[in-house]
C-alpha cells in the first residue's frame, strides 16, 4: 500500500467541513464598575445571540424554523430524515444545481437520527432550507426537491445477477462496522465513501473487489425487504478470490481509521464549542445579576434625592405664596 492513501487528499472545495472554530467569549476582568460590568453583559448577550441566529458551527443544525441572516425573504423546510435519497439532496453539487436551475438557496440542516424520535429541539431531523426571493421561486425549488425525493434509486439495491458466484460457489465475503454515530456536521457515509464515492472505488480499483456500504442510514435498500437492514452500518466486501477480499479488508480498516479520528476531532471541538457557550451563558447571567444588585443599590439614594428635592420645591412654593 502507498504512503499516499486516497483518503489522506484534501477534500474538494465545497466539501461539508466543522473545522470553523466558536468565536471565543471575552472575559471580564476583576473589579470593574457597574457601567463596564454591564457593557460586558450586553457584549456577552450579543455573542450569545449571534451563536443561536448563525449557529456555532457552519452548517450545523439550527433550530427548525430559525431566522438564517442570510435568508431571502421566502422560507421552506423539507424534512428528508427519512427519505431514502436524502445522501443526494444534501450533496453540494445536487443543491448547486437546484440553485442553478430556479435561482433558490438550499442548505442541509439537522442531524440524521436512524431514531427520530431522538431528535432534540436543537438539533432536530434531517432537512433541507430552501430560501428565495420569490414565492414563484420558492415553489420552484420546493417542486424540484419533491422531484428529486422520488427519483428511483434503483442502483442501490443489490442485483442477484451480478456474478457474485463462480463456478457455483459463494464469493468470500468480510462485513466490518462503521462503529460512528451521528454528530452534528459529521455525514457518516459521505466521510466513509468519500467525495463522490472515491475511496470506495479506489479500494475496489485495487482489489478487484465489490465493496459497499449498508445498513442503517447506508442508504442500501435489500431487496428482499425493500429498506435498509436493520443491523448497523457497516462494509460489505465480496471479491471472487479469499486474497483479494483480504486485502480490500486491510484498505478497508485503515480507511475507517482515518474516518474515526476526524470523527474524534469533530466531536473534541463540538464539546469545547458547548462548553464555550455554557460559559458564557453562566457569565451573561453573573453580569445580569450584578447590573440588578447595583441597580437596586441606587434606587433608595435616588428616592431619597427625589424626597429632598420634593420638599425642597414644596418649601419654595410657600415662601412664594406668602411674598
């Protein structure tokens, strides 16, 4: 094996990344007065803001339904979650093409869950932002996406005459698990599969092997049952010769072992990124309890200002009634 893997090349401009870091909440110092306190809460409460409306992580999943700045005017979301082409619509050139064709903007949001019912209010399903300038354009878009869903994938799904035996024996086979859940801004099987599916095909190129990728959210429909299997996400390598298939099952593993440390690094900056934000939330909140305290402080002197200055007016009323 080369020391230059396919899967060790940068990915092409336009590829999903989380490599954008938090913006880091400024701290305050010790002993500030009641006016610097307060501008650095509002300063914190405007971090803060700008993290939920723009989302601490490009591209992440943002509440259904929240306000992107960069919005048209006309607003549109397509839950693909479930939908068996979803891995299609949320490719960049599949979304360039839509925007192409009808002038529309469509971005991928939420988390993939095989478990809806796992999904959070911040990070709910899978689906598709469509923004436009227009409601013509608008509905442009949506038809083409509602095209798309039903397009038949039927390439996806496993032929039986495909040669898989030879000379009436089985081909070996060698079946390895994924072992990656579903983070935010972390597409297991395009990670796995590669940029249009190269590091699949390349280790096929190598090996003379069949390799895909099935299971749950592998996008693989079984013919027998017409869905996905139920068991987790894994590859599948069958080659007609036990030396090829062992040797797609050595490019396999080390390609899943790439997969698995960008996974580790994505997920290492998705808890700092949280823990940033849970700071400064707990700042925000010291900063507002302060400016509250201090603004209590000061209402007894200014009543008590108030009654001087009351009985002050008073008293220069009676010495003008009395000249």
């Amino acid at each position: 094996m080369s020391s230059k893997r396919k899967w060790d090349q940068a990915a092409p401009d336009g590829s999903p990344e989380a490599s954008e870091s938090a913006a880091k909440v400024q701290k305050s110092e010790d002993g500030k007065s009641a006016s610097t306190a307060a501008a650095a809460a509002a300063a914190i409460a405007a971090k803060i803001a700008a993290q939920f409306s723009t989302g601490a992580l490009a591209g992440s999943g943002s509440p259904a339904g929240a306000k992107d700045p960069h919005d048209a005017e006309f607003t549109h979301d397509i839950d693909i979650n479930d939908v068996r082409n979803r891995y299609m619509l949320t490719k960049g050139s599949t979304q360039q093409q839509i925007h192409e064709e009808t002038g529309a903007s469509v971005s991928t949001k939420g988390v993939w869950y095989p478990d809806r019912s796992k999904a959070t209010e911040k990070d709910p399903p899978l689906y598709l932002h469509i923004s436009a300038t227009t409601k013509e354009i608008l509905q442009q878009a949506i038809d083409k996406v509602n095209e798309l869903i039903n397009v038949d994938m039927g390439s996806l799904v496993e032929d039986k005459k495909d040669g898989r035996r030879v000379g009436g024996r089985k081909w070996p086979e060698e079946k390895l698990p994924v072992g990656i859940d579903s983070i935010r801004n972390f597409n297991v099987r395009a990670k796995v599969v590669g940029p249009t599916g190269m590091f699949v095909k390349y280790i096929q190129a190598e090996t003379g092997t069949r390799v895909q990728i099935k299971g749950q959210g592998s996008g693989f429909v079984e013919q027998e049952t017409g869905r996905e299997a139920d068991e987790p996400m894994h590859i599948h390598i069958t080659g007609p010769e036990e030396g090829q298939v062992a040797r797609a099952k050595v490019l396999t593993e080390d390609l899943l072992e790439v997969v698995r440390g960008e996974h580790a690094k994505v997920r290492q900056l998705l808890t700092v990124q949280q823990a940033e934000l849970h700071q400064a939330q707990l700042q925000y909140a010291a900063y507002s309890a302060m400016a509250v305290c201090i603004l209590r402080s000061y209402i007894p002197l200014l009543a008590c200002r108030l009654d001087v200055i009351s009985t002050f007016l008073d008293s220069l009323s009676f010495s003008v009634t009395v000249h």
